[in-house]
C-alpha cells in the first residue's frame, strides 16, 4: 500500500468541481475507509444509476433574459438560507479528518448553509452545535425501542438541534468498517444484548427487524416533539401519503445514496410523482447522487424544495477539513447559479418543470 498524502493546510489548485476533490481524497484514507465511504453494497447497480440518471435531463438555455439582482436563497423552517443545499447526514466523520462532524458544521454556516448531524457521530452533539455556531438538524435513528429513542431525541433538542430527520431505510446496514479504538457513535447507549434467537428463527426477521420502527412509531414520534420532523429515505408514494397523513413536516426522497438496498431506483425517478402526491402539504428534499450545480438545478426543477448532498463533501473534508467543505459548497452554489443565469432564472422559484427536458417526458 503507498503512504498516505497529508491532509492540506489550503484550498489545492487547479479545482474545477466536485469530483476533482475525489481522487486527492482517495489518496489521503485508508482502503478500508474509502471503501465504506465510496462504494455501498452489492453491485453498485443503484450507486451507478444514482449518478447517470440525471444525464437523461437536458436543460434549455433561455439567453437575454433578465437576471440581475438573482439569488438562491430559500427557506426553510423559518431559517433562511443562502443556498438550497444541505449536507446530508455521514457517520463518523473523524475517520475523514481529524476536525470530523465539527468541520463540516464550520462550514455549512461559513457558507449560509445547513448540516444535518448523524446519529453515528463521532463526536459528541454539543460539540458539534458549538462549533457550527448556529442551529443545526439532526439525523434520528431508531435506538432499538422508543425509551433509547426518546432519550437521543431530547439530547438533541437539549442541545440546540432544530429540526429532526428521521432516517427510515436502513434497518439492516450493509456498508459497515471496522471503527478504529479512537472512533465510536459516541452520543449512543451501548447496544442492548441482542436477543438470543432459536434454531428455527431468521437473524434478519427476528432479529434485526424486530428492532426496526413500523408507522406507529413515527406517530408516536410525531407526538414526541414541535420540531419540524422530516422521514428520510421515501421513494414509494404510497410511503409518503401516510409520512404527510401522520402529520410530519416533510420528507426526504432518498435510496441513502445505494447504500442499502442495491437495485432500488434511482431517487431522481421516484421524485416527480412523490412530489405530486404531497401536492404541497409538507415539503420535499431531495438526496442521492448530487455531484453539481446542474444536478442541484434538476432536481429542484422536478419539485424538490432542497437538496442534501453527501459524498462530494467528505472528498472535501478529507483533502484540506472545513476549508475543503466550504470550497465543495462554494462550488455547488457558484454551479448552480451559473446554470440559473444560463436558463434565464433570476430565483429558487423560477426553478420550475417547463425549464427542463426530460427523456421520460
């Protein structure tokens, strides 16, 4: 194995986009942590369409058009952003960098933005919230019953988080690491004993999914806060009719990135009729497969109200900490506004469906 490139001090030169932070951050992780970052389970089937599907959309170039004095900032929940995108919600981000969860957060608010703060952190909430120096979201998982689910989520809302999103699909993790002794989801209890299981019973029907949260919980959930609460991880919208019905705020339509299920649809192509189901009774963020401007503008134009974007960041943070994360946001949003003044759209709103060609139209 070659020796492991420093982490840099400075922005590197020569950075056009995002993905030319991914081969300096190959260089400077471990194989087994750029795999668990990188390459998800199974095939990589939906890893592959995740990042391919937005090529069958064309944008139409509106030259002449007035744009002076545009912007794109939006809100949400009553924080009002710079930018429509979020950082998506990765665990243990020390293993990145050595400014982890923190870095990340310095750098969405550097840059007006938003973090979403995983369960799986690797450092603890109230460090992460402090050195972000504002608000931030945080990712719910469910903790095996609703007492332990209960406690992390007043921890959360102890600390300052302002919105929940509660990651729903993925009750059996297939992307796993070995966790270096230094690193550890360190704001969780230690698991309870799993549960003995007889000769004739299913480690994955009887075990993992018997710790699995079903519709009443969310419910309860739902009673449990004011918080906005979003679902994360919707691509049926059958799933999101019952997400709205049960009163949450939103939901995030999202195949976490191919990280589970390999073969599940591309969120993309899940959007347009999720979005048309929710006919505005909650909002809609989009996750899985951003890696530019143009695919933050596309998916917008087929409804989103936000993206989430993840593993373009952590090439960022590996590569040079928070300075790399601000650059990876800077560049999206510098992406985004050039394919705004290129389409002739002055603001988020304009964003619309008639500004786009599909395949599939």
């Amino acid at each position: 194995m070659s020796e492991l490139l420093p982490k840099l001090a400075t922005i590197p030169e020569g950075i056009q986009s995002t993905v030319d932070y991914l081969p300096l951050a190959r260089k400077r992780l471990l194989p087994a942590v750029w795999h668990y970052l990188e390459e998800g389970s199974g095939n990589q089937v939906t890893l592959q369409t995740n990042n391919h599907v937005f090529d069958s959309i064309r944008l139409v170039p509106r030259p002449m058009a007035d744009v002076r004095n545009g912007h794109t900032r939006i809100t949400l929940f009553g924080q009002t952003l710079a930018h429509p995108v979020i950082l998506a919600p990765l665990a243990y981000q020390c293993l990145y960098h050595p400014h982890g969860e923190s870095g990340s957060a310095m750098a969405a608010n550097a840059q007006e933005g938003q973090l979403c703060v995983s369960s799986l952190a690797s450092q603890t909430l109230e460090e992460i919230i402090t050195a972000a120096g504002q608000p931030l979201w945080f990712q719910l998982y469910w903790q095996e019953d609703r007492p332990r689910t209960l406690k992390l989520l007043r921890r959360a809302v102890a600390a300052g988080y302002q919105a929940i999103v509660f990651t729903v699909d993925a009750p059996i993790k297939q992307a796993t690491i070995q966790l270096p002794a230094d690193i550890s989801p360190v704001n969780l209890d230690t698991p309870a004993p799993f549960p003995a299981l007889l000769p004739h019973q299913s480690q994955v029907f009887n075990g993992w999914m018997a710790q699995a949260p079903h519709w009443e919980d969310l419910a309860w959930l739902r009673e449990q806060t004011s918080l906005p609460l979003l679902v994360k991880g919707i691509l049926h919208p059958e799933d999101a009719e019952k997400v709205v019905d049960l009163g949450c705020d939103g939901l995030v339509v999202s195949n976490h990135g191919g990280r589970v299920l390999d073969s599940a649809p591309a969120s993309l192509t899940c959007l347009p009729e999720i979005i048309s189901t929710v006919s505005g009774r909650g909002k809609v963020l989009f996750d899985s497969g951003i890696r530019n401007g143009r695919d933050i503008y596309k998916a917008l134009a087929l409804g989103a109200d936000a993206v989430l974007v993840g593993r373009p960041y952590i090439w960022g943070l590996a590569t040079a900490g928070a300075m790399g994360v601000a650059h990876v946001i800077r560049l999206l949003r510098d992406e985004l506004e050039m394919t705004m003044a290129l389409t002739g759209t002055a603001n988020i709103r304009e964003i619309t469906r008639e500004k786009i060609i599909s395949d599939r139209d």
